[in-house]
C-alpha cells in the first residue's frame, strides 16, 4: 500500500461512523487534532507579534476584538444550538431562514461597530488609534454571515474531520498574512490584516467543504421556533461576554491598554491548554448528550467518562502552567512582560476551573434547560462586579485575575456540580470522585516540576523544554501508580476509545 492510500485509509477510520460512542471518539480525535495545530499557529503567532509590535499594538487590536465580540455576544441568538438540538437528521428546511437571519445579524454587528469605533476608542478606551483598527475589525462579521449554513451538520452529526480544512486553512492563512505584515511593518494593522485574510478564506471553503446552497427565504414560522430555543442562549452569551470578556473590558478601561494587552495574553496562553480539552469536549457532547436525552443511565456513563477524561488532562495543564509561568514568559516574551507572571500563575488556576465547568453546559442544553446558563451567569456578573473593582484597584492585573478565580471556587462550581447532577440523577460525590486522583497526580508533578525548576542551570528556552518533558513524565508515573493501586479505569476508558477508532475486522 502506497503511502497516499495508507493516509486516505486512516482518514476513511477516523471518518466518524458507528454507535454513538464511535462516533464521539472519532470525533474527538478530529476536534484534538484540529485544536491542537490551531493552538499552535495561534499561540506561534501571538508569540511572534508580541516580540515584533509589542504591548501597546497589541492592546489596540485587543480593543477591537473586544467590540467585535460584545457585538456578537449581544446579538447571539442561538440559531446553530437550536439546529444541533433537534432530534431529527435533515434540517435543510430549516437553513435558508437561518442564513437570513445570520446575514441580517452580520450586518447589524458590522454597522453598529464600525459607526461605534471612535467612541469605542476614544472615550471608552482613550485611544484615538485604535479607532481605525476597530473599523476594519468590523468587516469580519459581515464576511462571516454568508458563509454556508450547512456547516452546522459538521457538528450535528459529529462530521469534525470535514471541519479541520475549514478551520486551519483559516488559521494558516492568518499566521501567514499576520507573521509577513508585522516582519514589514510592525505595527496593529498586521493582526488585521491576517485577521481578516482568515476569514475571506473561510468563506470560500465553507461551500467547497459542503455541498447545500442557500437562497435568500424567510419562514416566519421557522424563525420563531428556532428563536424559541435560543432566548435563553441570549441572555447567557451576553452574560458570558460580561464575565469572560468584562474583566478585560474593565482592565481597558480602569488602567490601559498596554495592561489590557498584559492580560488578554496571559489569560490566553494560562488558560490555553486546559481550556482546548474542555472545547474539545464540549464541541462533541453537546449533540452527543442531545442523541442520549432519552437514555439516563447511558447520559450519566457518558457524561462521568467525559469529566474524569476532561480532568485527567486539565489538572496537570494548569498545575504545570501554575508552576513553569517564569520560565515561560522569560523564554518567549522577554523581560517586559514579566510583570504579568503573577497574574498568570492566578489565572492558570482559573483555566482549570472553566476547563471542568465547560463540561456541565452540554449536558443542560441536552435535557432542554439552556435557562440554567443564563440563570447560573446572571449571578457571575453581580459578583464580579462587586469585587473586580477593589482587587484591581490594589493589586492591578493581578488582582483582576483572583477576582474571576474566587467567584469559580465559590460559589459558581458548587453550584454548577450540584445543577449537575440533579439533572443526571447522580450524586454530588460521584462528580467530585472524579476530580480526586488527577488532583492527586497533578500534586505530584507540580512539586517535581518546581524541584527540577529551582536547580536547572541553563537558559529560559531550554529550560522550560525540559520542565515541559519532566512534568509529562512525573504525571504519567503518578498515572500508572493510581491506576494500578486503585482502579482508575483511565486504562480502560482508553482501550475502548481505541477500539472505537480500530478497523472493523470483518472489512
């Protein structure tokens, strides 16, 4: 077998088909392997634009990314949640109206945001430059809105592997434009330019990737059911834009837009890793659960395989992050940035909160109770705003980041886990049993990592290569003890992912 066939046999394997157990494996497959390159020319690119444009740049685009999500988040009416959510396979009845309705919103957002960007600069932000950047920002949901509606059945039917060309051909394109822009002239404008360049060309492959074609037809019936489903998503994506974006908004705002470009990049790369698993997870459970909503018994075994596989990569990310944080700014971003190492560190922590958090929204969606969302980030709001102000006020980025951390810790995960598994008829101990030796393990490894970091003579690079090696080798130990002492069932869940992605004999 040549090496072409052998690559499209493996891609036939992993093409998701089976049971839906099958099927959420291979998929997860995909999505990790879409995620994974993603995060790299992501976070490569990001490194790169620090060094080249610095701070301040960077906290101009962090200004109109800022505005261009608010607007989204505002106008979020939940049109894809509420397709994936039906039971039935076909919803091409359903797609013209959705197209209409993403066009008519893309260009809502693309307006109100461009006729907003010198107040947004100016009096929000106090800074005149941005006000362009934010202008050209806002051509992006208008690109976006007459992309093909028919994506949606890449996640409907778990189809991930027909969604990697359309997301890293994306991110390619905008490494390149961005990386080749700022090597000529460094300065906001080559995010930008990359930004955009990322989605024109997402808007040609959607329709290459997808063989439905939309016509400009409203069903007013349609519209309704759809938004129907999506109220409640509304009101919980403007919630999630005030307590996962407000705290960059505020540090905007409070202090200024160097801070601003501070935080939004610590908060990135500490929550990075932890964060990519769970959005993993998270892609794929959602119309998973929505497949098991008749069959309790399965939806709890499938939702507790989910959190201890979700916890068992998450835990040691953000221990491991926690720990290495001065090497790694040091290494990659230089001694201007180390005065965000703190609130790295702090918000490291916080990355694992949301990476577990992450798994409970899929399985409220899939009972039918998106309210809870809203409900549950009503209340994250009101607490932030109550403390957000004081820390920041006394320990600067730092403090911002313990302020979002200590709403997580209490009350919002307590709540979250026991909403949880109410919903799933389970007890609350089984959810936290779930946490017990991957905490454990991941114990282990940050005190190992810290050891070995105290005692390394050599420069920042390599140094945190070899912290990387040591912390994976140290955790998989603690692994394999705890699987071995008391029945992990890590091994287990494993094997059967793999016999998932196995070959059929018989074919």
């Amino acid at each position: 077998m040549s090496p072409i066939e052998r690559v499209r046999a493996l891609i036939s394997r992993l093409s998701p088909s089976g049971s839906v157990g099958e099927r959420v494996a291979k998929s997860i497959v995909w999505l990790a392997g879409q995620n994974v390159t993603s995060r790299v020319l992501q976070l490569s690119m990001l490194v790169i634009l620090a060094r080249l444009i610095g701070p301040r740049e960077l906290g101009i685009v962090g200004i109109g990314l800022l505005g261009l999500s608010a607007m989204r988040k505002f106008t979020n009416i939940g049109l894809n949640a509420a397709l994936i959510q039906k039971e039935q396979a076909d919803v091409d009845s359903h797609l013209n109206t959705t197209w209409v309705l993403e066009i008519a919103r893309g260009l809502l957002i693309g307006v109100v945001l461009f006729l907003a960007a010198p107040v947004l600069a100016t009096t929000v932000f106090g800074e005149p430059a941005a006000t362009w950047p934010i202008r050209a920002i806002a051509l992006s949901p208008v690109i976006l809105a007459f992309q093909n509606p028919g994506l949606v059945y890449f996640q409907k039917n778990l189809d991930f592997h027909k969604e990697f060309a359309y997301k890293i051909v994306g991110d390619g394109a905008q490494f390149a434009v961005s990386v080749g822009w700022a090597l000529v002239s460094p300065d906001a404008w080559s995010f930008v330019a990359g930004f955009l360049a990322a989605d024109v060309l997402r808007l040609f492959i959607s329709y290459l990737i997808h063989d439905y074609r939309p016509w400009p037809e409203f069903d007013l019936e349609i519209a309704k059911e759809l938004v129907g489903y999506g109220k409640w998503l509304t009101g919980s994506s403007i919630l999630y834009f005030l307590y996962s974006e407000g705290d960059d908004a505020f540090v905007g705002w409070f202090l200024n837009p160097t801070m601003l470009a501070f935080y939004q990049y610590t908060y990135r790369f500490a929550n990075a890793p932890a964060t990519e698993i769970s959005g993993i997870v998270e892609s794929v459970m959602f119309p998973a659960f929505s497949k098991l909503q008749g069959n309790m018994p399965s939806f709890r075994r499938a939702y507790l395989k989910t959190l201890r596989m979700t916890a068992l990569f998450a835990f040691p990310a953000s221990v491991g992050i926690a720990v290495v944080t001065p090497t790694f700014i040091m290494a990659f971003f230089g001694e201007e940035w180390m005065v965000a190492v703190p609130a790295m560190q702090v918000l490291a922590i916080y990355g694992l909160l949301r990476a577990i958090g992450r798994t409970f929204s899929p399985v409220w969606k899939a009972v039918g109770r998106p309210d809870y969302i809203t409900k549950l980030s009503a209340l994250r709001v009101v607490l932030m705003a109550i403390i957000i102000y004081p820390l920041t006020a006394r320990y600067g980025i730092t403090g911002t980041a313990l302020a979002i951390t200590i709403i997580f810790v209490f009350p919002m995960m307590p709540l979250d886990i026991l909403i949880t598994a109410r919903e799933l008829e389970m007890r609350v101990t089984d959810i936290l049993y779930e946490f017990l030796y991957p905490g454990l393990a991941s114990i282990f490894m940050g005190v190992g990592v810290w050891y070995v970091q105290t005692q390394l003579p050599f420069g920042s690079l390599l140094n945190f290569v070899l912290l990387v090696g040591a912390g994976t080798v140290l955790y998989a130990i603690a692994v394999v003890v705890l699987e071995s002492l008391f029945g992990w069932e890590i091994r287990r869940n494993f094997g059967r992912m793999l016999e998932s992605l196995s070959p059929d004999p018989s074919e």
